[in-house]
C-alpha cells in the first residue's frame, strides 16, 4: 500500500501535490499543504501537468530552466549579490574613532553632523554593532574615510598564473 510522502500514513490513493517547488503523492490531510498538481488531456498543449489556481485557470508548472550557467560553455560562475556587497572593514570601529578625533569632534557633534543619536556612535566605536550602507555612506563622506575591507586579498587571488596559487599562499594565520 502506498505512502504519504509527507506524513508516512498508508493510504490506497494519493494525489500528486506541489509543495514548495517539489512534487510529492499525498495524501488528502496533506495536500492542503501544496497545490494539487493534475495531469492535462493528452490534446491540449503545453507542458504534461498544470496547477490549480484559485481562480480556477490551470497554470503550468514545468520550468523553463531560467538559469544563467545552463550551457553557457564557460568555466565563469554566476554572479550574486554577494559580490557587489562590501565587507566593512574589521577594525571599522577604530577607522571611526580615529577619523572623529582627527576632525576634533565629539561623539555627539558627530551624532549631530550625521542626524543620528549619541548611543549609536557609541556603539559603532566600541564596536558593538555593525554600521547600515546608509549609516556606513554618512560617515564616509563625513569623517572623509574608508570603512571597507582592502582588496589586497583579491588582487593576490586574481593572478593570471592559474594553478601556482594556493589557499596557504592567501590565508594569514593567527598564532
């Protein structure tokens, strides 16, 4: 006797259900989780299943591989949204105060400058939390410095000698 591929319960019919992109058989307490996926007459066209929606017109379900690496024939990965972030730099917190003391100006006037509180610089220069892009934007063009990580790191991983490099040659212990 089949089981739910959900729950486990052995039941004598199951219905294949779409829940969160996979197609699993279930049974009828399960199916409210997912989409009732079900299969097309052989005369119409388009893809073999469809799902039901609410408003009662079928919609298909295959996909239609939306991907950006699929047979692109190139060793290049794709690209995220990770690589257009930053990584603020780890001593950011000393960057600030420093930068602060170099202007001459207190913590709240640099509060003031930037239209934030008190406690938030304070924060930030102890290092206890991690400024926002707006926050991070603000003090730049205030105190007239960088908090961003170096590229140093990058450029050495950039090297068009492939293969002479290795994560030993990059990566600095701490003893």
């Amino acid at each position: 006797m089949p089981q739910c591929e959900m729950c486990g319960s052995e039941q004598t019919s199951l219905t294949t259900t779409k829940v969160e992109g996979a197609e699993l058989e279930l049974c009828s307490s399960c199916t409210d989780f997912g989409t009732e996926v079900r299969e097309e007459p052989s005369g119409s066209t388009g893809s073999k299943y469809s799902t039901s929606s609410s408003s009662g017109t079928p919609s298909s379900s295959s996909s239609s591989g939306s991907g950006g690496s699929s047979g692109s024939g190139g060793s290049r990965r794709r690209r995220d949204m990770f690589d257009d972030m930053e990584e603020i730099a780890t001593d950011y917190d000393d960057r600030i105060r420093n930068a602060r003391e170099a202007k001459g100006l207190s913590q709240e006037e640099l509060a003031d400058d930037l239209n934030e509180k008190a406690s938030l610089i304070r924060k930030l220069e102890r290092g206890d939390t991690l400024p926002t892009d707006e926050i991070q934007r603000k003090l730049e063009r205030a105190l007239d410095v960088s908090l961003v990580e170096g590229e140093d790191v990058d450029a050495d991983w950039e090297s068009n000698d492939a293969g002479t490099m290795t994560l030993g040659d990059v990566v600095k212990r701490k003893d």
